[in-house]
C-alpha cells in the first residue's frame, strides 16, 4: 500500500517515449540518502514552508505551470529537475538558463497527510500545509469532475430520485417543508458539490483570522454523507494518485513518507491558487451558513395547518387514505354518540342487572337478558275474582289497588285457568298481568310494539309457543308484550243470568275484553319502556289468531292497534246470537244446579271445569266424517255479544278499502301446509303406505262423495305428507284463503318448507321461524328462516309486505317468499262444496 511506482524520461531531446523504473525500497533510499549530503532536504507536509539543510543556498525555482494546460509526461504529474552526481547543474549551472520539459524527469507526487478528504476522516489539531501543489491539482480535478457531473445530471437526476411510499407521503402530509427544501431535494447533489461541503465542513482552521465552524445543521447533516457515498467517476489519474480503491494510506505508510523527504526529489511548494480557491471556498461556506440560519428561522416561524395543507400536493392515494381516516373517526364518534346518548337517555342500573320503568300505577323493577330487559308479571287490570268473575276488565285507575315502592316483576307470573290437550286443568283466575321485552328503556327514538296473543284453543293451553324473544327484541329493535287473558268458561261464557245483571246487557266474550284492556294499557305505559305507542302490530296464533281477526273488525279496537298479522286461524267466527248462546250454555247452569249468578260466582274453578261438557272441547282435526253434519248445535265460544261484536267479520270485511289500506293492509292472513299433523294421527300406522292413505279417505266422507280418486291424482296421496296436507287445505288455508278473498287488501301466505323426516311445515313453523325458535339444518331450511322473518319485521316497520301484490296475492313461503296468483287446491274443494262446510272452529 505504501509503494509507489516511479516513471523516469530519459534526458534526450528526442526521446518522448518513458520507461518505467524500478523503485529503489525504503533501506536504499535511507543509505543514499545518508551518503548524499548536497542534496535539499524538504520541510515537513504539515509546515507552512519548505525546509532546507543549507540556508545560504538558494532552492532552485521551476517555472509555475498554468493550471489549465498539462504536461507532457501525463496527467497530473510534477516536473522538477534532476540533478547530477556532483550536486551541480550540467552544462554551466550559472546561466539562467531554463531546463526543458525533455531534460526533467517526471517523479510521482506523493500524498500529503490531509490531502485526501473522506467521509468520516480527518486530521485532528494538524494545520493545513499552505501552498500545496498536490492540493491544488486535487481541487482543479474535483472541479472538472463538477463539470462533467454536471453535464450528465439531466441523464442521472431519474436514477437518484429516491421513491417516496405511501406511509412517508402520507407522515409528511403533517410535516413542513420549505419551497428550498424541495428544489434541494429535487436537484440532486453533483461529487463536486459533494466535495466542496465536506471540504467546508471537515476543514479545521486554528489560524489568526479563521473563525470556528458552526454546528452542522440538521438538513446539511443529512445532505453531506448522502454527497458523499454517492459514486465518483474515477479516471487513470484518481488511480495514479492514490484516488482508487485504495484511498486511505496506512499509518505506517505516512510514517515512512515522512523519514523519506530526503530521497524524493520535491519541487518547492507553490500556491497554484490556493489562496484564491481558498476565499472562494469560505465565500461559499458563508453564503452555505447564511442559507442554513435562513432556513432555520424559516423552519422555526408558526406556520397554519391551512397553508401546510394548500401547499400539500395530494394524489389518489394519499386522498384515498386521508377519506378512510375521516370515516373511521367519523364511525368511532357514532359510536361514542350513541353509547353516550343511550346512557344518558336510560336509567341506570342496580347492581348490573336491574333496571326501573314507570308504570301508571307504580314503578317496575325488570332484570337483564340476552342483552334486553324483561319485566314479567306487570298487572294490566284488577284481578277477576269474586265479584269480578265474568266481568270485563277493568283498568287499575284508584291508587288503593296500586302496590307500594317498586313492584319486582322478575319472575313470571301465574298462567290463566285453562285445559291442557289431555284434560287435567292448570292456572290461577288471578292472571290479567302481562310481560314485556324491550332492548331499550327510554323515551328517545320509541321502537315498535308487537303483542303476543297465543293459545292453541279458546279453552288453552295458553300462550303455548308464542313467548317473547329476549334476544330477537334487540337484534330487530322491537318490543314485545306476551299477555294472559281468560279463557274456557271464565272468558266466553254467554248466560241469561250474567247478562241480567250487567251493564250494558251482554255477557261472554269477556276474553276480549282483557285483550282490549291490555292495548290501553299500551298507550299509556308503552313509553315508559321505550315502545310507540303508534306502531302496535297484534301477532295472534292460532285460537290467537282467531281472536285477532276478530278483534280488527270491531269498532272498539279503533286507534288502540296499527295492524296485525294471524297466522293458522279458525275460519269459523261467531254467527249465533247472543240469545241463542245464552240457551245452548244453561246446561252448565243445570250442572251446577245454580239459578242464577252469585251462585255461579260463589262456585270454585275447580267445580266449574267439571261441568263444562267434554263436547265444548271437541273439535274434529282428521278428514271430514259423517256425524259432522248432525251435530248442527255444535259449541261456539265466541258470541255476537252486541257490544264488542256487532255484525259477523264477514260484513265488515265487504266495506270498501281506503287507499291508504291498499298500500298499507290492516291484516295479514296466512298458515302452514301441514298444520293438521299431529302425533295421534301419525301413529296411526308406522308407515303410512299409498293403500292405506287411500283406505283413510275412503271411510270419511270424501270417500262417501266419491272424491278418492281424484284426490289421489291431484295430491299424488302416497304418503303421510300428503294425506296431511289435504286435510290441512279443507280444515285451514281454503277456508282462510276465502275469508282472504273477502279484503281486497289482505295478504295471505302458506308455509311449505318441511323439517324432519316426513317433511312437514307443521303448524309451529312460521312463528317459530318468526321468534327464532326454528333450528334450521339445511340451506333451504336456513333460507326460510330469513325469508319469514323478513316477511314479519319489515311488515312491523313499514306496515307493507314484501313480495305482495293485489293480482298475486298468495305468497307462498318455501326457500324464498314468492307471490302467485291463487292456490289451485282451494277451487277444486269450494267447487266440491267441501270448503268451507268442514271448516276448522276453535
């Protein structure tokens, strides 16, 4: 690394051409240079001028080259004379007479210590050698490489740009750059450039008038190891003069050169502008430091968001970010609003789980579930018993039948008296109290309210399936309120002695009345629990049903519901007189051996139930029979008591719709394909076969009219499936679909979606599906769920339904809802003048 190669010219005239010597090594030139006592010793490369062994003697001085022609003898070489071995000049040293380029031989020129500035390295407390020959043709090469750098920075300016992500542009959006930040860093720096700055930085000035360097700035700290790392072009002359690869000379190297000053010939050292490239150089590192304090204080002036955001130049992606942000704090604010309204707008909670409503008899206390809250046992009306026993209910309105502090209405209450399927009896006659669901107590944004009337016959059980849904209340914001009401002998007995002795004269149909009581009970509380008590759907299933579909034809329900929806009701309703009811029902009076109503009265349910006749609860459910037709005085629950019902629904059903009913229907009508099913009849045989559905509808009297075949056809009747949803049309969706056909406004749907192994869409299937009760296990079964519940709450909120059309009015309901103009089966059993003679009646 410390060996230099040495060229040496010959001192002919007219040889041009140079050999290359060899180099003496480091020992010999240390003896020759001890047994050679005239030749010039040179001062050290670190003082400011040469030294010589004789100072009487005079330094021989070469003519000053121009700095912009080269010589001869290559590029960036010194010429200096060679002397002969006496120490004199040849041919007459006394004339001044100059040497010629030919007659001097060409000696490398070695580094200085400091002469080579690199990133990262420098001479610490050592003074600059002034009048350097090797610095000045350093500096005259760093300059033509500016130039060249120059001329070819069009071509490189795309190469060193360096690319800006997503991330760094959108983190600069916040950060401010002035306008010469970014023509800084838009033009990229040259080597030259490069040099200069680290030449102005590195310098070390312990002179008389250099001032200390002031502290690098951040950006100038930034730009100069960048200036500096980027690759420099190197000719044959960098590598001549140690400028290559191998820039830094050893320790040891610059060691050696400083013991070998004696045996290298060295040409006094001379400015070669120096001095003047050293002014231009502290003009420049002024002019840098007035730039760097000016951008500085520029940096440091309060700037506006605004104006950092117009001078912001913002593309798609950048807008695209800046968009997902606002949205996402825009959702986070919702959010926050509406869990900070909800909590401000609800009462708070006792021990996590308990809450309080008012009521206009008191305050409630309810507990939480499945994300609701649920108040069970609320009382509605005044308990009928004693002299209340077959009255209408009458609201609470005295504050003596009010209840002190806070009800706890946690648990359920008592369950009407009612007969279960297999006769046993269940309940208490203290039973007018109702439950309610809501997901929200509060008085802002009131949710709608749908009422749960549910019981498989007028005489129970009660409310069987339709019980509200904690966790339907808050997925579909809905409330429901589930009921009791009376039913049996204590809700539709009809007899001369209770008509006598009330006002006005009428009796029966008490039922009614609780469920009329329940709805004003609505309006006046339902907002205390977050409910409106404008948007109130009445969800009757089937004996249920069928007092909805009576209810919505009565004046006295006017203003007190918004709609209602029956699903699998009796087609029968009340045609009898109140007078005749009372005649048909004095068999109970004869039981009793009870002539008039405080004898009644003062009976117990228990005795009551045993004298009720086993016909009132015997209602065919299998194929039509014979003995239907003689049993014209069959029992009939409900009555045209006079004051609730007036007139049979028929007669209010032919009025003509308003326009806001054509868009907006009062009822929904509809039921299940398979509603007749039941365990009885399906254990009937372990496997209904084709013959032995065909022996079955041959012994009723479908069979007696002749109709067996042609129902076989029609029905394809080879299995229990079918067998049950012929019996399911003639029972419940044609003779319904009739009443349908009745109000033009009425839509009427029929379930087909089956479940289990017969396939069967049994009656439960809309109203489970409805409450999400229903387990699906299939896509298609998974389908009607959200099909049905589609139906329903849409119907709840908006008060129309989808899928419905005056000329397509039946829906039917399997995997999807789709609407069809007519049920084919139903023609075919009102043109046998079967539907709706052996109708269902609850």
């Amino acid at each position: 690394m410390g060996e230099i190669v040495e060229k040496e010219t010959p001192q002919t005239e007219a040889t041009t051409v140079q050999e290359p010597l060899e180099e003496p090594k480091e020992t010999d030139k240390m003896l020759d240079t001890k047994k050679d006592d005239a030749k010039e010793k040179t001062a050290s490369p670190q003082t400011s001028k040469p030294a010589s062994p004789n100072a009487g003697q005079k330094s021989p001085t070469l003519p000053q080259a121009d700095p912009a022609e080269k010589p001869a003898g290559g590029n960036g070489e010194e010429i200096i004379d060679i002397p002969t071995e006496n120490g004199n000049k040849p041919n007459g040293a006394a004339d001044e007479k100059k040497v010629s380029k030919e007659e001097r031989e060409v000696k490398p020129k070695k580094i200085p210590i400091g002469g080579l500035k690199l990133p990262g390295y420098f001479m610490k407390n050592k003074p600059k050698a002034e009048g350097d020959g090797a610095e000045g043709e350093l500096l005259e090469k760093d300059k033509e490489l500016a130039e060249e750098k120059e001329a070819n920075g069009d071509a490189s300016k795309d190469e060193q740009k360096p690319r800006t992500g997503l991330g760094q542009r959108l983190r600069s959006l916040f950060v401010r750059k002035p306008a010469a930040d970014k023509e800084q860093q838009k033009k990229p720096l040259t080597n030259g450039d490069a040099d200069a700055k680290s030449e102005a930085t590195a310098e070390a000035a312990p002179g008389e008038d250099a001032d200390p360097p002031p502290k690098r700035g951040l950006l100038n700290a930034i730009k100069l190891p960048i200036a500096n790392i980027m690759p420099k072009k190197r000719g044959g002359d960098d590598v001549e003069m140690g400028l290559g690869k191998a820039g830094l000379a050893s320790m040891e190297t610059l060691d050696d050169s400083l013991k070998d000053q004696d045996t290298v010939d060295r040409a006094p050292l001379k400015s070669n502008g120096a001095d003047e490239l050293k002014s231009e150089l502290k003009s420049e590192k002024l002019a840098a430091e007035q730039k760097l304090a000016a951008e500085e204080e520029e940096r440091e002036r309060p700037v506006s968001v605004w104006c950092r955001l117009r001078g912001y130049k913002c593309s798609v992606d950048d807008a695209l970010i800046v968009f997902g942000i606002l949205l996402f704090m825009l959702l986070l604010a919702v959010i926050g609003y509406v869990l900070t309204h909800e909590t401000l707008t609800s009462p708070p909670l006792r021990e996590g789980r308990y809450i309080s409503a008012v009521t206009s008899c008191g305050m409630v206390e309810g507990v939480k579930e499945d994300g609701a809250f649920a108040f069970r046992g609320i009382p509605y009306a005044k308990a009928p018993l004693d002299n209340l026993r077959w009255r209408p209910a009458q609201l609470i309105s005295k504050i003596d039948d009010c209840w002190n502090g806070t009800l706890q209405t946690h648990n359920g209450s008592a369950v009407c008296m009612q007969r279960l399927g297999n006769g046993t009896t269940i309940g208490d006659e203290d039973c007018l109290y109702l439950d309610v669901v809501t997901p929200h107590v509060r008085y802002t944004n009131p949710l709608p309210v749908v009422v749960l009337i549910g019981a498989e016959s007028l005489a129970g059980p009660s409310p069987g399936i339709l019980r509200p849904s904690a966790r339907y209340s808050r997925s579909h914001d809905v409330i429901f309120v589930r009921p009791n009401f009376r039913l049996g002998v204590f809700g539709f007995l009809a007899l001369d002695a209770l008509t006598k002795e009330s006002h006005p004269r009428t009796s029966g149909n008490y039922a009614l009345t609780d469920i009329i009581a329940v709805l004003k009970w609505i309006q006046l509380n339902i907002v205390h629990f977050g409910g409106d008590p404008k948007s109130v759907t009445l969800l009757g299933h089937r004996a249920g049903a069928t007092l909805v579909s009576v209810l919505v034809s009565s004046a006295k329900l006017e203003g007190l519901y918004t709609r209602a929806w029956a699903s699998s009701a009796s087609a029968i309703y009340p045609g009898k007189p109140l007078q005749e009811s009372e005649r048909l029902n004095q068999q109970l009076m004869a039981t009793l051996d009870c002539q008039d109503a405080e004898c009644l009265r003062a009976a117990s349910s228990e005795k009551l139930w045993a004298a009720t006749p086993d016909t009132w609860f015997q209602f065919p459910a299998t194929v039509p029979q014979a003995e239907e037709l003689s049993n014209a005085n069959r029992h009939e629950w409900l009555v045209l008591d006079g004051d609730i019902l007036y007139q049979h629904p028929s007669e209010s059903w032919k009025q003509v719709p308003t326009a806001s009913q054509l868009h907006q229907p009062r009822l929904v009508m509809g039921a299940t394909a398979h509603e007749a099913h039941t365990l009885k009849l399906r254990e009937l045989h372990a496997n209904w076969t084709a013959e032995e559905v065909r022996s079955y509808l041959q012994n009723s009297q479908l069979g007696a009219h002749g109709l067996t075949d042609e129902i076989i056809q029609r029905y394809n009747a080879t299995s229990y499936a079918a067998l049950v949803a012929i019996i399911t049309d003639i029972r419940t969706v044609c003779p319904l679909l009739t009443n349908a056909r009745l109000q033009p406004t009425v839509p009427f749907y029929v379930v087909t979606q089956g479940e289990g192994d017969d396939q069967l869409a049994t009656v439960d299937a809309d109203v489970q599906a409805i409450l999400g009760r229903y387990e699906p296990h299939t896509v298609e079964q998974r389908r009607f769920v959200s099909a049905m519940q589609q139906l329903f709450y849409y119907y709840v909120s908006h008060g129309t339904v989808q899928s419905f059309d005056t000329r397509r009015r039946v829906i039917i309901v399997g995997q999807d809802a789709q609407a069809q103009e007519d049920h084919d089966h139903c023609n075919y059993w009102i043109s046998k003048d079967i539907v709706p003679r052996y109708a269902r009646v609850d």
